[in-house]
C-alpha cells in the first residue's frame, strides 16, 4: 500500500541551528502537507503546497519556515534559527485532490527536539 | 470559541459496547468532516470522512453529521480493545486545510 515516508524520524538541534525535515508523499498525489502537534496538543496546520507553489499557510508559519519541492518526488520543511518552541512531532500530508474532497494521507512524522 | 471541539475524555466503555464520539465546530460554511484515529505517539490514520447530513456506516463504524447542529458524530459499534486511542475530529471549509480537535481519547476495557 503506498505510504508517505519521512525522514529523519527524530532529530536533535541547538537553539539558532536550521533543521530540514523531508518527506516524499504518494507518488501520484498533487496536494502537500505539513502539519504539527506538540505534545500532549493538537495536530496544527502549517502549510499546503500545489503546483509548486503555496497554496495556503497558517499565522504559525512564518518567515522562519519554507517549504520546497526540490525534485519529482521530495518535499521538504526547513526551519531556520530554531527555537525551543518549535519542537513538536511535524507530520507531512499528501492527498490526491484537495482536503475538500480528497483523505489526506500522513507520515509517520518527524520529531523535532530543540535544545 | 474554539474552531472545532471535542470532549477530551477518557470515554471508556467495555468491550462489544457502542463508543460514541461528538465533535461540534463554528464555522457554518464548513464542507467536509473527517474522523482520523491517532495512537499515542503516531500519526493520524483517517478513519472517515462525510459531506452531507445524514449517516454514513463504513463496517463497525457509522459517521453522523448535522449542518444545522455544526454537529458531527463517530460512532463505533462492537469496539474492541485496539480501538483504543485518540480520535481527532477534522473539519474542512474549502481548500486544503484541515482543522483539527484536540481529540477524544478512547478506551476499551476487555
């Protein structure tokens, strides 16, 4: 059954480091996601990606985060000079048409621990 | 007011007994409502989703949604204890983002 993998399954940064997370979604899904939860707290919305473009993104996701789709089958969430507060789990998301009218699918996550 | 809510829980209920999990949101234009299961320290695994008022049954579990209440339902019938968990209620308006409840959490005693 095709699954979304994500990598690196858990990573361990200083305060101020940058940090790539990457996922490659279902191979013939045009929608991305990313999405986090801290723990104990709700699955938060960060960013979806069309087209190679953002099509919409939270007040979370701000300059310090971007994402990139750099080849056919990667996408990646990059946070910059991160902070304590960024860790979290951080779930990547792929749907084949859209949250309205398609399932989104998700990783496995990828969690962020910000020292 | 929060955009979609959940009872937190626990809801613990024997098993072969019937779990029934609400979800109210605010938002009236929403178009779509997801159930997804979430065991602790994984990723959301979609159970179902619905559209349109009324219920809509997938196995031992029947989705239940009333626009005019901005009231959703899960229902889960025969429950087992692998069922046990947290069930995220989700809501979609348009587009691509899914807003998320905290989560009911779910558990089957056997």
């Amino acid at each position: 059954e095709p699954e979304v993998t994500q990598t690196p399954s858990h990573q361990v940064t200083q305060m101020g480091q940058e940090v790539i997370l990457r996922c490659v979604p279902i191979s013939n899904h045009l929608y991305f996601y990313w999405y986090r939860q801290i723990l104990g707290q709700k699955v938060e919305f960060l960013v979806s990606f069309y087209n190679n473009e953002i099509s919409e993104k939270s007040e979370i996701f701000d300059d310090q985060f971007s994402v990139e789709r750099p080849d056919g089958s990667n996408f990646t969430l990059k946070i910059r000079s991160t902070k304590l507060e960024d860790s979290a789990m951080y779930f990547c998301a792929s749907s084949g048409g859209g949250g309205q009218t398609g399932e989104l699918f998700f990783g496995e996550g990828s969690r962020l621990t910000v020292l | 007011q929060k955009e979609v809510e959940q009872n937190s829980g626990p809801l613990s209920v024997p098993e072969g007994a019937i779990a029934s999990l609400n979800c109210t949101y605010s938002d009236r234009g929403s178009q779509s409502f997801f159930w997804y299961r979430q065991y602790s320290g994984k990723s959301p695994e979609l159970i179902m989703f619905i559209y349109s008022n009324g219920d809509k049954e997938d196995g031992r579990f029947t989705a239940q949604l009333n626009k005019a209440s901005q009231y959703v339902s899960l229902l889960i019938r025969d429950s087992q204890p692998s069922d046990s968990a947290t069930y995220l209620c989700a809501v979609n308006r348009y587009g691509n983002k899914l807003v998320f409840g905290a989560g009911t959490i779910l558990r089957v005693k056997s």
